[in-house]
C-alpha cells in the first residue's frame, strides 16, 4: 500500500484516485472546486469516446481500454456514463486521417466501417455530404456524460477510502500545502489541468485557450443520432444527448484565456460560424432554435501530447495533464498506465516526458488548426 496524494479531481486526478483507491492505496485527493465545475476542463456535459487516432496506434489502443475501464465503472457504480451512439468522420479525401484510421483501426481488431456518403447519411436525420468522399464510423465509440463520470470517479474512490479534500494547494518540494494542512505521500501527483503550467513554469508550457459550443433544438429524431468530426473543417458534434439539444463546435483553437479568469459570455462570431455549419452540413438545422451556448478551456501541449513524467528534483512527485483537447476519454487508462510505471518500471511513452516540445498538429478534433504564432 502506498500513500497517494493527487491535487486535481478531472479525469486524469480522478481516474488516478479510483484506481489507487480500488488498489488499496491510501488516497488524498484535493481539488479548489467540486468534482465536475465548469470551470476545470473535465466539466462540461459530454466528450466524445473514439478510437480513431490517424496513424497512432497508441492512442489508439489506450482509447480502446480506456472504453473497457469506463465500462467497468459504470458496472461498480451503477451510472449510466457512455452513450454507445457510434462517431462518424467526415472523409474529404481518399487519403489522410481517416484512411490512416481505418488502417489502424483493422489492424487492432476495433469494430470500424467505411461507408459511402449516401450510407452516412442515413445515420442522421439531415445529411448533406456533397463535399465529402466517404465517411469512416466506429460503431462502438460515442459519449462519455463526462461531468458525471469525473463525480461518479471521485464517489467510487470514496467509497474505497479515499479523502476528498475541498482546497486550493500549493507545492512545497515534494510535498503539497492545502486548507491549512501538510501533506505528504510516497507519490505526489499534479493534475492540475490548465493549472499546471502556473504551478511549474520551469518544467510545463501549456497554452489555455477559450473554447465554445453551441446547441440547437432539432427535435426527437437527434436522439439517436451518432457523434460525428468533420477533421478537415475542424468542427464536430454530437445529437441530442439528455436533452442538451444538439452540439456544434468550432475546434479552431481559441484566443488565450486565463485558467483563473471567469469564462465570458457566447462571441457571435463562433455563434455565426458554427450556425454557418449546421445548416450546411445538416440542412434541417438551418432554421434551428438555439437552445443554449458554453464556454470552457483548453489546455494545449506544443505537439498535443500528453504530459506524465515525474519531476526532475522530486522523484516521488508527478506532473499529469496536456489534455490538448483530447485527454477526457484517456482518463482511467492513463490512471492504469501510470500506475504501472510506479509499480512493475512499466514505460511510458517517452512523449509523455517534460523538456522541450515541437510544435505538432492536432490529434483533437481539428486538422485545419492553425499553428499559432
Ligand atoms: C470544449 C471541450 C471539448 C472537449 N472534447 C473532448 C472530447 O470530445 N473527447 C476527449 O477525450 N476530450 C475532450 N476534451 C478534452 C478533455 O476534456 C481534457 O483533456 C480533460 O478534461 C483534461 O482533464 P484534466 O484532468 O487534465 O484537467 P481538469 O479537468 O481541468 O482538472 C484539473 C483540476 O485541477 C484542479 N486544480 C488546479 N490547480 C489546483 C490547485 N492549485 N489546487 C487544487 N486544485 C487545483 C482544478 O480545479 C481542476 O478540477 C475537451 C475539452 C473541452 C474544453
């Protein structure tokens, strides 16, 4: 048994927390909000779970056990976490991201089609597709409920002894300061989302940058309707899961947003833009109420790979996070691949390290974004 404290409850604190909990570890977790607040960048409704990388099998590979582990979750919780509604790409060409996909995607054995536009279209209940080659759909990815998984995560790690401690900490060597108290563990992790790099600007670069969604009211026959990503364009969406009316974002990255600033108000701009889109692609959305707008942050690594490396002063302490966008789904299985690191040597991949970072494109949503200045 060791004795873990992790200061961050998003998916990768949380899923860290639970698996540490279910291995018997004697767990701290802290967070300066509750479990889920919008304002971390696990918080919102819903995240997309798909396996689908390009040509990353890793990715790949961990996104298909990290659907296992949430599935296991729900089992021992008894909460409905993921909506199995599939996700379809939005092929604009023979070759590239989806192509690379679907290779990888046969070759791990993860259930994959290729289907002609006219086949995609039926999956929606409005379809233009007269930009698009084909359409590569994973039937076993869809939506994680992400704001409840990340609390059903913390209850579960309760449950098996876990403290949950409500503050704001502050590194102190290898130990962690927080609501008056000192605490020290075996291991010490920082997951601290687009925190992180305030908290150790000499070993983290992250850019946090304001993102929005908007969701409209397409009615009934949304609710069945598969998540989608239209790579290229750098826009994606689900239908209407729960009600929240169906979502449309512009994955472009956002202007520069202070994690500890409030999150302002909806910019008409993306608002013009995502309509723009909506009735493009899903014509019947054209004419659509919007029902409701958000905003939250992202935290970008330079290449968009995640950060989980030990710091290099303190062995027992941990930095965890780069999310880039795309780590919400990753959460438990990054939590079981860590672990593993601590316990068996078991390697991490060595673009989880700190140092220096090239830039790289987007292994989001988003493979027209554009390489910031
Ligand atoms: C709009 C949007 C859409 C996304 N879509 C997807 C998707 O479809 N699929 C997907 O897989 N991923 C997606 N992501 C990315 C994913 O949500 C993030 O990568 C992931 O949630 C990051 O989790 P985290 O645990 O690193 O950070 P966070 O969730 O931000 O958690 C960090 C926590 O640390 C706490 N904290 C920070 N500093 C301190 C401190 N000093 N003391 C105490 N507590 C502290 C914060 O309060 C916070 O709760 C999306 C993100 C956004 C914003």
């Amino acid at each position: 048994m060791e004795r873990v404290v992790i200061v961050g409850a998003g998916t990768f604190g949380a899923s860290l927390a639970w698996w540490c909990a279910r291995d018997g570890d004697d767990v701290v977790l802290v967070d300066q909000f509750q479990p889920g607040d919008v304002r971390a960048t696990s918080g919102g409704e819903t995240r997309l779970i798909r396996c689908t990388h390009g040509a990353d099998a890793d990715y790949t590979r961990m996104a298909r056990r990290a659907r296992t582990l949430w599935r296991e979750l729900e089992q021992e919780s008894g909460a409905d976490l993921m909506s199995e509604c599939g996700v379809s790409w939005f092929a604009h060409r023979e070759a590239g991201w989806e192509a690379e996909s679907l290779r990888v995607l046969d070759e791990l054995g993860i259930p994959v089609h290729r289907l002609s536009v006219e086949e995609a279209a039926r999956l929606f209940p409005s379809f233009d597709g007269d930009d698009l080659e084909w359409v590569l759909h994973e039937p076993e990815a869809g939506v994680l409920r992400a704001q409840k998984a990340v609390q059903t995560l913390t209850a579960q790690a309760r449950a098996q002894g876990a403290r949950i401690l409500n503050a704001r900490a502050t590194p102190d060597g290898d130990r962690v300061r927080a609501g008056g108290e000192i605490l020290e563990g075996d291991r010490v992790v920082w997951s601290c989302g687009g925190w992180l790099a305030g908290l150790f600007p000499e070993h983290v670069t992250l850019r946090v940058t304001r993102q929005e969604l908007f969701f409209f009211d397409g009615g009934p026959a949304w609710q069945a309707a598969p998540g989608w990503v239209d790579y290229d364009r750098a826009f994606y969406g689900t239908g209407d899961l729960d009600g929240l009316g169906v979502k449309i974002a512009w994955d472009q990255e956002g202007p520069p947003l202070d994690p500890d600033a409030d999150l302002p108000g909806p910019s008409e701009h993306v608002e013009r833009i995502s309509r723009e889109y909506a009735a493009q692609r899903f014509p019947a959305l054209a004419e659509a109420l919007l029902t409701g707008s958000k905003r939250c942050r992202y935290e970008i690594s330079p290449d968009s790979h995640f950060i989980a490396a030990p710091h290099p002063e303190h062995d027992r302490v941990w930095l965890v996070g780069g999310g880039s966008g795309h780590g919400f789904k990753h959460g438990p299985a990054m939590a079981e691949r860590i672990t593993a690191a601590w316990r068996d040597g078991a390697p991490l991949p060595p673009r989880f390290a700190l140092g220096a970072r090239q830039y790289a494109a987007s292994l989001r949503s988003a493979g027209s974004n554009v390489e910031p200045n």
